[in-house]
C-alpha cells in the first residue's frame, strides 16, 4: 500500500514536471530573490569578511547524527541522479509547442530564437527535438575561419529555407577572432532579411549578449525560460528520475533538522526551512548549477545493508525510502576565483564563457597568450576547480559558475543577463 501511495506521488509529481512553462520574452527574465539573511549575510561578507555567527538561528534541541557523511556514488544517483534527458526535452518540446500555438502555428514559422544561460541544458534537448520531430540539425564547419564570401557560400548550402531545422548551440558557429565572425555576420544580415525561415535556435546567454553588443541592430526577438524559483526546484528535484520507478523524496538541514522537502509527507509541526529560495538565488535560477551544489550539498547516513558492489544504474533508480539530509548552503566549500586573480586567468575564463567551450587551439585564436602561457592558466584553473574537460573542450564547471561570473562583472567585463 505504501509503495503504491509512493508511486501514485511520484507520478503526480512527473505530471506536474512535465507541465510546459511558458516561454518569455528575454528582457523578461528576472533572478530570483535569496533569503534576507542570506542578502544580509553575503553584503557583510563583502565588506568585513566571512561572518556567519551572528546569523545563526536560535539554539535548537535537535542532535545531528553523528555518522551523516558525503553521498557514495550509489546514493547520488537514488537522491540526486542526472536529469532524465528525454523527459527534460519532451518539457522544452511542449514549451516550444504552446509558444508557437500561442503566434499562430503548431510549428515554427520563422526563426525562434531560445538564449539560455551555461549548464542548462537547453542545446541537448533541442538536439532531442530534432531528432525526434525529424528536423534537421545544422553543424557548424570545422574551419571557423571563414571570410564574408565563403560564409555566404556555406550558408547557401545549408537552404535555410527549406525547414524545419534546428541548431542547438549558436556559441559553436564562431570565434572571437578577426576571421571568425563571418558565419554569424552573415546569418545574422540573412535572418533579418528573411525572417520566416522555419528554424530554431539555441544560443549561450554569453553569445548572445556579444553579439547584441557587437550588431545593435539584431532583427531577433529572443526566448527563454523563466529562472528556476524555489517552488520549482522542490518540484524539479524530487522528479529529476523521469520515469523511473522511485519514491517521494525527503530532506532536512543537518544543522537543525529543519524539512528542506517533505515528499508530501505530514512533518507534524516540524519546522521548514528556506533553503531551496536561496539555493535558488545563488544559481541565478541555472537548473544546472543549482543541481550542481544540491549534488555537492547532500548527506546521508551509511546504508549498512547495501552490499560494496550494488553501484549499477538499475539498482539505483529502484523504489524505496528515499531520505537524506542537506548541509548549510553557506558552510559549503565551493570552488573560487582567487582573488587577485590576473588578466591572463579572467580572460581566459570570459572566452570559454563566450564560446560554451573551447578546445586548446582555439583558445590560443582568441587570446593573446603564448601556447605556454595559456597551458599554464589552464592548469592553474583546473587545479582550482574552475574549470573542467568535456569531450576535448574546456568549461567553466557548474559549481564554480557563480564565482566566476562574479569576478567577471567585478573586473569589467560584459557579463549576460542571467
């Protein structure tokens, strides 16, 4: 009965996941609030350093047990597994479905342009989109370094007319070097010519926000997602399996036992806690990030009736209690730009931004740094956390994205808007 009960909550909670969000106009986009002790807390912080005693709750009765430790990787993927990629696709496809509903078709008609801020996700699931829907998907070349002829040569062949097409990721298609603005000059200048071009377009919030800079005269209108609001992670959260068979999740603070997430349970007059706004807030409502440092965050007691080798990834999706417990947000210890930190370390950082990535060679194209130099940063950074290696391209890593897109708006750099 009980795991009935579980599963119909589950599925009610897949339900209300899986409900579209509407898509809204960019300059709409509003980050969400943090707490006033955490505003408070974090303005002190800045000004005489670290304090966290004087914000402290009052003196609560509750014990911590005293063996919560850090999540094995077997309970990481039951708590807190990655992010169903089809179900978050099919959530982005209904989204996408409303809006076009919504102008007047039950397909793109002309270009929709979706911006959406680094690990969120957005370019994979448009490349399920497609996929699934049988659109296709636009590539970008190999050699980026085109001029303004043979960009408009490549264009041609790619029949922007003849839709739907789709491209997941419009960070891919050029560098921040004199030869590698030609692929979007010119697809820029043609979609203002013909904008009813049946296409679809995902673009990096740091792209976008150099092109608006670098073409005031952009003719797109673009989209995006309302941010990640705490309402909304405790629903995302407890529903990141899709639909796999799992129960209701249940969280407390490991400092004073207050409910994070009940899982619909009765907490009979326990006390909530306002974690999740401000987790929120500190990944500017990034899906993503905020996945990132929940991950980083949870605790559980050891499960001493596992056996060492129960790790595969069916074992882990199976119905059962799913409690555990969530450290203070503000005693993590999460990956930071020193301070001080050189010219040579924030540029290379604000160019993987720009580019969702780059690999070695490119970042060479777009900085001016000897290749020694540049091997140097790099090591530094990843030592540092900062940034990490995926599929042979260089990224800011999730957790560290809040600090670094701090230091950059603090040493004058363009940073976006989320």
């Amino acid at each position: 009965m009980a795991d009935t009960q579980q599963g119909e909550a589950q599925a009610s909670l897949i339900q209300e996941s899986l409900t579209p969000e509407s898509l809204i106009p960019l300059g709409q986009w509003q980050a969400p609030a943090a707490t006033v002790q955490r505003t408070l807390r974090e303005a002190l912080s800045a000004l005489f350093g670290y304090v966290r005693e004087a914000f402290r709750g009052s003196t609560s009765t509750f014990e911590v047990e005293p063996d919560i430790e850090s999540l094995s990787p077997y309970q990481l993927r039951r708590f807190a597994p990655e992010p169903d990629r089809q179900w978050r696709a099919e959530r982005l496809g209904a989204s996408l479905d409303q809006h076009w509903e919504q102008n007047g078709g039950g397909a793109p008609g002309s270009v929709t342009c979706l911006v959406s801020p680094p690990h969120s996700g957005i370019a994979q699931s448009l490349a399920i989109i497609a996929e699934a829907r049988q659109w296709r998907v636009i590539q970008p070349p190999e050699d980026l370094l085109l001029t303004i002829p043979e960009a408009e040569a490549w264009w041609d062949e790619q029949a922007l007319e003849e839709g739907p097409w789709v491209i997941p990721e419009l960070a891919r298609f050029w560098l921040r070097h004199r030869s590698g603005l030609a692929l979007l000059t010119v697809l820029f200048g043609r979609l203002s010519v013909t904008p009813r071009n049946p296409g679809l377009i995902g673009c990096s919030s740091w792209c976008w926000n150099f092109w608006v800079r670098y073409l005031p005269g952009l003719s797109l209108v673009p989209q995006t997602l309302p941010a990640m609001t705490s309402d909304k992670l405790d629903v995302w959260l407890a529903a990141l399996p899709g639909n796999r068979p799992t129960s209701a999740l249940r969280v407390r603070k490991t400092n004073n036992g207050h409910w994070v997430m009940t899982g619909g349970a009765d907490i009979n007059g326990g006390k909530r806690s306002d974690l999740l706004k401000d987790l929120s807030a500190m990944a500017r409502g990034n899906p993503g990030v905020a996945l990132a440092i929940w991950r980083k965050s949870l605790r559980a007691k050891p499960d001493e009736s596992l056996p060492e080798d129960k790790e595969d990834e069916a074992s882990a999706s199976q119905p059962g209690d799913r409690q555990c417990w969530v450290f203070p947000l503000e005693q993590l210890t999460l990956p930071l730009v020193p301070s001080g930190a050189t010219r040579d370390t924030t540029g290379v950082l604000h160019a993987l931004l720009l580019h969702e990535g780059l690999d070695e060679t490119a970042l060479a194209l777009v900085l001016p740094a000897t290749q020694v130099g540049l091997r140097v940063v790099l090591q530094g950074l990843e030592r540092s956390e900062l940034i990490q290696r995926q599929d042979d391209r260089w990224q800011v890593s999730p957790l560290a994205y809040p600090s670094v897109r701090r230091t950059l708006l603090g040493s004058g750099y363009p940073v976006d808007g989320f």
